[in-house]
C-alpha cells in the first residue's frame, strides 16, 4: 500500500501537474498529523520546519489536493486525510 506522499505524487504525475517542494513539505506534514489540521495550524507548521510559504500558497496546495479527492474540507477548516 502507497503512504500519503506516494499517492499525492502518483496523482499529481496523472495530471501531469509538477509536484513542488511546497506539496512535499504539505504532504509530509499531513501525512504524520493526526485528526484534522487547520490551514493557519499548517501554515505556522511549515514556517517551524523552515519553508517560507504564506497562507494564500497553502490553500491553493490544499485545494489541488481536494481536487484529487486526497484531503477534504470540514466546515470552517480545511486539510484532514482520508
């Protein structure tokens, strides 16, 4: 069975979308989180770890990853693996 990461980058190589240091990062972080993660909680999360990214940038990388059906939204949050 494929872990997180592995699925994000196979789906992303379907569409031939490019998959960034920035989707890493994010998917890493979703990978290892535990129950649902908010975009400020994983924003500030990718700031500790050293990425300079801003909140706008994560919820575009969120909404690809919906788009492909691997993160939904729960009502006022968004980012929680299925």
């Amino acid at each position: 069975m494929k872990n997180f990461s592995e699925m994000v980058r196979a789906k992303f190589a379907e569409k031939n979308w490019r998959v960034t240091a920035g989707i890493q990062s994010l998917t890493k972080i979703l990978e290892t989180s535990k129950g649902t993660r908010s975009v400020r909680v994983l924003t500030r999360q990718l700031a500790t770890d050293g990425h300079r990214v801003d909140l706008a940038t994560v919820y575009r990388q969120l909404e690809k990853l919906k788009k492909l059906k691997l993160v939904h939204q729960e009502i006022g949050r968004a980012s929680c693996r299925e």
